[in-house]
C-alpha cells in the first residue's frame, strides 16, 4: 500500500518527499523506526492533518507529515 510522505520544517533537511510502499499492518511508530532518523529529533506524525499515535495505522493514499518536536535555543 502507498502513502505520502512529507518532512515539515528541519525534517526537509533529513528526507525529501515521496510515496512510499509500507505493509498494510505498519504502525506510526515502527515507521519512524525505520526512517532511521536523529533521535535527538523527537519525531512525530500527523496523518490527513491530525496527530496520530505510535500505535496508530495507515490507509492506502494518507498523508503522513513527519515532524520534529526539537527546539534549540
């Protein structure tokens, strides 16, 4: 199944946008797992615009944002 992946803000920086085929059992959380990202990054997803949980689930064409809650000051 295929979503659409789009980095926000630093995110850019790490990953450009593009779909990607994931299994139909695939939570949030493993897929930021697997992105392979900073941990220092504090990622989180919003899918079709709302904030989803780790342990929440995709459907064929959603838009996942990936989002770095990291501030530095």
């Amino acid at each position: 199944m295929k979503v659409c992946l789009v980095p926000v803000g630093i995110m850019k920086k790490y990953m450009k946008e593009r779909d990607l085929d994931i299994e139909a059992d695939l939570t949030a959380g493993t897929l930021i797992e697997r992105l392979n990202l900073p941990d220092k990054l504090k990622i989180i997803c919003f899918l079709n615009g709302k904030r989803i949980n780790p342990d929440g689930r995709f459907t064929e064409g959603d838009v996942v944002k990936i989002v770095s809650t990291f501030a530095g000051g």
